[in-house]
C-alpha cells in the first residue's frame, strides 16, 4: 500500500494537484468575494452599529452601549407579529401545498401533469406588485366585503387584519412550497408503495410510514425557503396590513427611514439574524433526529 | 433447524399437500389495459404447498398474474381465490400472500430489522414489541442473515438484499409467498446460490411458492409445476419433466431446453406418430409428444429433435438401427465441460446442435472442418403443431 502511495505521488501528479487546488480556488473566488463584501462586510457593519447611539441629527455616531438591545422590547409588536405569523403562515403553505404536491406528482397523468406545473407557476410572469394590489382589491371596501353585504351578512373588514396578511402570505409563498415536496415526492419509488401494501398497510398507514417520511427531505426544504423569506417579508404586510399588522422588516423601515435611528434599527436587525439561526438550527437539528437518512439535496 | 420453530412440522405440511387443495385459483380470469390483453381468460389450479413458475418471454401476462395474486390489479372477469377463498374487491393489504420484488423494494428509510418487521407492526391487535423481535430475529436467521438487523439497507451487497426482501415477505407467514425475478439482479454463481436456497426454504416452510421469471433454467430447476406462457394465454401447465418430454407444442419444445426445429407439412399419420415432409421432399418419421395434439395430413408441422438425442459418429459407423443417417460436416464445437456442443451442417437437413457427454471419445477428438456421421431414432424425435 505505502509502496504503492509512494510511486504515484511523482512530482508531475503532484504538480497537477496543486493546479488542480488553484482552478478550485479560482472557481469559488467569485462567489467567495460576494459573500464577503455583501454579506459578511454588511453585517459586520450592522453589529457595529447596533451598538453606537443615534447622531443628533439622525444616523450612526460611534459609541459602545448595549441601551439599543435593552430596549428592544418597545417593538415587542413587530416581533410577535413575525413569529407568529411567519410560522403560521410556513404551516398553512404546508398544509395547502402538500396534497397539491402529492397530487401534482402522484395522482395526475402525465400528459396533465406538466400543464398543472405551468399553472403553478404562471402567477410569477406577472409583477409580484401588482399581483399584491389584486389583493387589496379582493379584500378591500368593494371587494369581498362588498359582495358579503349585498348577501345581508352585515359590516366585514378583512382588509388591514392578520386574514388579509395571510392571504397574501399563502398566496405568493405557495409555489415555493408546492415545488420542493412534489420533487421529494416525484422520485418516490410507487413500488415501496406497493410492497406497503403488500405486507399488510392500508392507503393511510402506508402514507404514514412510507411517503412521508420519504417525502420529508422536500418538506424540510418547503418549510425552510417560506419560514427564512417570511421572517424578513416586508411587502405583503405594507400592503396588506396597513400599517396595522406590521412585521420586523416593517419596524425596520421605519426605523431607518422615519426615525433615522441607525443603531436601534441595527439593533432589531441584529435580533432578527439571531432569532433566525436559532430557530432554523433548532428545527434542523429537530429533524435530523427523526429523519432517518441525509439527502444531499436539503438545505 | 431450530430457528425453524414457527413453520410447521414437514409431516403436517406433507399430509395438508396429500389432501393437495388448491391454494391458488384463477377461474376464467381477463385484465385488459387499455386495448392489451394481459391476461385472456385463464384458469388454473396450484396445488397448497408447491413451487410453482410462471415462465414466458416479456409480456406474456406472467406478471400480471402474479399482481392478480398479491391485489395490485383487479381482474376485468373472472375471479382469483386464495386458500378457497375469493379474492374479488379484497384489496392487497387484506390478502394472506406477500411478495419478493423484482428489485427488492426495500424501505430505504428502515434498517434491515425495521424493514423486516415492517408487516409485523401492521398487524392489529397490535403485537408487542419483543414478539416482532423474536419473530425478526428468528427470520433473519432463517435466511442466514442472523445480527444484521441494525444495518441500513443499502450497505448491503445484491445477495444480501436479496435475502432482507424474502425475510420481510416471509415474516407474516403468509398463505402464499409470491417472487418477482427476484433472481434477476444477482450474478449467475450467487443466483445458483438462491435458487437451491429457496427452494430448500419452500421444503422448511410449507408455504406454496409462486415464482415468475424468463429463465427457464431457474424454473426448471426449482418448479414442482410451471405455466408456459404467451400472448396472455397459458400453452402449457405441468411438471418439469412433462414440458421437457412432451411439450405441447413447437414454442414450448422451444422455450424449454434447447431443441433443433426441422419444419415441413405432414404427409402421413398413424397411432404413434407422423411423417413429415420437408421443403426438399424429404420425409422424416416421430412419434407424437404425449401431451401435444395429433395433426392431420396437409398440416404444418415440426420435428424437433434434443441435441442430447441425436448420435454421432466417425463417418460410416453409425449403428444400424436408426431411423434417419445422414453424413455432416462438423461446423463448430463449443466445449462446456461435462459436455460438447457440437453444430454439424448436414446438406439436406441444414444446422444441427449435437451434444456429447464427457464421456464420449468423440467429445474430445472431433474437431471444427472433420466429416462425421449423425443420427436418431424416430421414436426419439417429436412431431409437434408448428406454432
């Protein structure tokens, strides 16, 4: 063995070697130079700032005093607003995107089944604005309400409540969840399903035991893309919400634009990263417990 | 012997068989997909207890049949019964017969003892948790896989995985075990290996054994009864030994061993056999195959004569009682160890397949280009329906 090791290590194939770690590293510099200036450089910045005080004029001077965390509690509405909406909504994508999924990939034929991938799709061809402001119409004075009205069934207000937050949230997180699980679930083998029921598993019992946790790789992932988009949503809530269901990406804003106080707003951001790292790795860790085998494909 | 404890005692098992009632029943059984008839209208009985095959080229209906058995697939008419029982509306998960799939279908999810006891943990009431063990325990062992329960499935090599899918089939004890070319994926030493295995297994267990498969060396070698099949209709069902020696037709004759296949019209008939005319007005004497049909004069028909039957000797000493001698040129020798294949192109009879035993000096001597003698008797040749 070492003789062998030995020979094949000549100064021509280690020579490759080396230039084989220099495309590598010239491959990754690209994407290393991103993440660094726009991700690590950034928040690195935001740290910083989280700990300064407001410059009297507005903005960021130089300080060191934690008052801005302490004080985070005075937004204690935008962070419950997130997290409860934000896993709510995660849920209910589930909920709703799973038989489309399950559907999508094992039920349909598949002579329908690229038609219905389209369908699912089509939304994203139109402006994401634009499709929020339908939104505010369906919801608004003249919409739904309306029509409840003319029925007799009295003075509805749907619009600018958690409801028309979530039916934006579930309108336009859907797909992503939808995707995610219909692949877990395409490449399921149907013959596991046989041999289920093969050895005395019922239509539930099989779903139970075989597809889902076959299919929790694509759960993981869905859960995971709409939870991180959903804790830094901004828009849905601005339109959808008023200014009365406001989420941390809303405080934000305001923060940073209204009352031009950089080092509490970088405060709250600081608070969100936090809270996100912390529930993201709980829940991986969560699932990999109960998940069995790795797929590579999972976040 | 002793991890064989839950089977019953093979006395009991032979004097249920004595009885023989049918374990497995298709009454005029039809599925059709869209305009393809897997399966026309077949009927047949196999026997509590036995091995049985299903033999046929793809697309013969074999495994349809068996999907008929294990509930995958409902019969357009007829119906299926299992143990006496009929089958009609009763799905796959209420049935007493378990498979073995062609490529195992092992729950990748499970390790090895999960996935064996996958059907123990289905039944209600539920069973408690040291019986599955015991039971998974005792099944791993019986096909030798004893202390690989906490493995995961696809650390193990094709054989092993093999033996994980007829432990978990196995494990329910079931009325009937069903197989899918379960030897298909293994290397031909290993699938040796399997098939005096499983057929060991089925003589432990007693339970009757339904196999489906393309080799007709596996079937014979393991079948007490195999069903001939094609176009989804059964040609011939019957013992090993009927379908070598009295196949019903040229396409069993065909696919069962190996036969040369001389075709021509039938120009005379009696008791025991026919004349067969060939294309170069040559006319042949055999005797009618036991189970085949009779022809009449004016049908097409073929003589099919085993390699093993047809002698061969140094030109000009031929023994004199043969029916048919004819001098031949020896093309190609194929030698396969305990004996050699020899081709022999004979003018007015074209390519011949002779095979000699070991034993034969001629086995060793004959050589490609050599002149030689063949022949055989009438009574060693069949006359069989051409189709």
């Amino acid at each position: 063995m070492t003789a062998t090791a030995q020979t094949i290590a000549t100064p021509a194939v280690t020579e490759r070697r080396q230039s084989g770690r220099w495309l590598t590293a010239l491959l990754l510099a690209p994407s290393a130079v991103w993440f660094f200036v726009l991700l690590i450089l950034p928040l690195a910045v935001v740290l910083v700032y989280s700990v300064g005080v407001r410059a009297p004029a507005g903005g960021y001077q130089a300080a060191f005093t934690l008052d801005n965390y302490l004080n985070l509690p005075a937004r204690w509405a935008a962070f419950k607003n997130t997290l409860t909406l934000a896993p709510l909504g995660t849920l209910i994508c589930l909920l709703a995107g799973y038989p489309l999924a399950y559907f999508l990939a094992v039920k349909s034929s598949a002579r329908w089944r690229v038609m219905l991938l389209i369908l699912v799709i089509v939304p994203f061809w139109t402006s994401f604005l634009i499709r929020t402001y339908a939104w505010i119409f369906i919801l608004g004075g003249r919409g739904i309400p309306a029509l409840l009205d003319a029925m007799g069934m009295g003075d509805v207000r749907l619009i600018n409540t958690p409801f028309s937050v979530m039916c934006g949230i579930v309108y336009a997180y859907l797909p992503l969840m939808v995707f995610p699980i219909y692949v877990s679930l395409e490449k399921l083998d149907k013959r596991l399903l046989e041999a289920s029921e093969d050895l005395g598993a019922g239509p539930f019992a099989t779903f139970r035991q075989i597809t889902l946790p076959l299919s929790a790789p694509g759960i993981i992932t869905g859960c995971m893309l709409v939870f991180i988009l959903l804790m830094g949503e901004y828009l849905i809530p601005q339109m959808l919400g008023g200014g009365k269901v406001f989420f941390i990406g809303n405080a934000l804003v305001d923060l940073f634009l209204q009352s031009l106080n950089w080092p509490y707003g970088s405060a709250v951001a600081m608070a969100l990263v936090i809270i996100m790292l912390v529930t993201v790795s709980l829940y991986l860790r969560a699932t990999a417990a109960t998940g069995g085998r790795r797929d590579a494909s999972l976040i | 012997m002793g991890v064989t404890s839950w089977t019953e005692p093979k006395a009991a098992a032979a004097a249920r068989s004595a009885s023989a009632p049918a374990d497995v029943e298709f009454r005029s059984v039809t599925k059709r997909f869209g305009p393809v008839v897997a399966v026309d209208d077949i009927s047949f009985e196999i026997p509590r207890g036995s091995f049985h095959s299903f033999l046929g080229p793809s697309g013969c209906g074999k495994t349809t049949s068996l999907r008929l058995i294990a509930g995958f697939e409902q019969p357009d008419a007829g119906e299926v019964a299992i143990g006496g029982r009929s089958m009609v509306g009763v799905p796959a998960y209420r049935r007493p017969v378990n498979m073995v799939f062609q490529h195992y279908a092992l729950f990748p999810h499970m390790n090895v003892a999960d996935n064996v006891g996958y059907g123990l943990r289905q039944a209600r009431p539920k069973l408690d948790r040291a019986e599955i063990d015991k039971r998974v325990a005792e099944t791993l062992e019986l096909v030798r896989l004893p202390k690989m329960g906490a493995r995961r499935t696809w650390e193990l090599s094709g054989g092993q995985q093999q033996r994980v899918a007829l432990a978990r089939a196995l494990v329910n004890r079931p009325t009937v075990l069903l197989l899918d070319e379960p030897l298909a994926a293994l290397d031909r030493k290993l699938r040796r290996d399997m098939q005096i295995e499983l057929q060991n297994l089925q003589r432990d267990v007693g339970i009757t054994f339904i196999l489906v498969t393309h080799d007709q060396e596996e079937a014979l070698s393991m079948s007490d009864t195999i069903a001939i099949m094609r176009d989804g209709r059964i040609v011939q069902f019957g013992t090993p030994q009927l379908l070598y020696d009295a196949p019903v037709n040229r396409y069993v004759a065909d696919f069962v061993g190996e036969s040369n296949f001389l075709a021509g019209k039938v120009t005379a008939t009696h008791t025991n056999g026919a004349s067969i005319t060939l294309s170069n007005g040559l006319a042949l004497k055999a005797r009618w195959s036991a189970a085949g049909e009779h022809l009449s004069v004016g049908e097409d028909g073929v003589i099919a004569v085993r390699p093993e039957v047809i002698g061969l000797w140094p030109v000009g000493r031929a023994s004199a009682d043969l029916d048919l001698r004819r001098q031949g040129q020896v093309r190609n020798r194929i030698y396969l160890g305990d004996h050699t294949e020899f081709s022999v192109h004979v003018p007015e009879l074209g390519e011949l397949m002779v095979r000699l035993p070991k034993s034969d000096p001629l086995a060793m001597s004959l050589q490609p280009g050599d002149m030689a003698e063949i022949g055989w008797r009438a009574d060693q040749a069949l006359a069989l329906r051409a189709t």
